[in-house]
C-alpha cells in the first residue's frame, strides 16, 4: 500500500489546530481523515521548530520567509472560517 503524502501547508494548518486544544486529537482526526498518530507527530514537529520563526531576517532562506507568510495567510483563512462557523452555529 502506498503511503499518503500530505502538503506541508496542511499539516501545518492540522498541527496548529492541534495545538490550539480546542478540539480533541480524535475530533480532529476525524474532521481531516488524518490517523490521530499522524496529527500528535505533526504537532510536536510544530512545537519544536516554532522558535524558528524568530530567525532575523538575514539568517533567514528567501524561501522561509515566503513559507511564514503563506502559513500566517492560512492562518487568518482559518480564522475567519471558524469564526464564521461559529456564528451560523450559534456559538
């Protein structure tokens, strides 16, 4: 069996999630279809390489600040649509 490869930005939008603790690892498995082993391993991978983002800009690869922005850009997605979610929910 072949195993599933996921985009980077996916995993980093599950981990986040994750890391928040607003929802359980198996609530959040489930929403994505993601193994719950999976989402706890991205999570960590997430915790330990957060500080990262500190890096000044001259220690930085050009690709690693066009990586931050996409993430802060899929962050800011998702807050509106939970926001959103929320509010036809009733929450």
């Amino acid at each position: 069996m072949k195993r599933k490869k996921y985009p980077k930005e996916f995993k980093a939008r599950v981990a986040l999630e994750a890391l928040k603790g607003e929802k359980s690892i198996a609530q959040i498995s489930s929403d994505y279809e993601v193994h719950s082993n999976m989402i706890t391993k991205w999570k960590k991978q997430l915790k330990d390489n957060m500080a990262n983002i500190f890096i000044r800009k001259n220690e930085q690869d050009p690709d690693d600040k066009q990586l931050i922005d996409n993430l802060y850009k899929q962050i800011g997605k998702s807050q509106v649509e939970i926001d959103w979610l929320k509010k036809k929910l009733g929450l």
